[in-house]
C-alpha cells in the first residue's frame, strides 16, 4: 500500500471517499488535485467518485440537473 501525505485529501466535496482501489494504487494528492477530469465508476457503471477538475466541467456544461439527478452515488 502506498503511504499518502499527511492530511490528503480522500474525499471529493460530495464526500464520497476515494475508492481502495485507487488510494493502493496510485498517489492520493494527484488524483485529488489533477487538472485532467477523473471518474471511478463500478463494473455495473455507477459513479463512485468524481475529482473536482470533473465537477467543475459537468457544472460548466449544462451538467447540473444531470449531477442533481444521476450524480455519484
């Protein structure tokens, strides 16, 4: 498992915590703070986290009632 920084953030401002099979895998922070827009969905395709460069596009795009209504979770 890979040591994350003290007091990275795990989860997205919807508070969805970030799945365990990203934080063994790749570096927290990066994820969390990436320009580029990031998704965790489920097999069945179920959003299980949203980085906030991926929120902020969906908002900026019409995405709000969609976000409101089929939004992670």
């Amino acid at each position: 498992m890979i040591d994350h920084p003290e007091g990275a953030m795990e989860t997205n401002e919807a508070g969805l915590e970030l799945p365990t099979f990203l934080r063994e895998r790749f570096d927290v922070t990066a994820l969390v703070e990436s320009p580029s827009t990031l998704v965790a969905l489920a097999p069945t395709g179920t959003i299980l986290w949203v980085n906030a460069a991926w929120s902020k596009f969906a908002w900026e795009n019409g995405g709000n009632e969609i976000l409101t209504k089929f939004g992670p979770g």
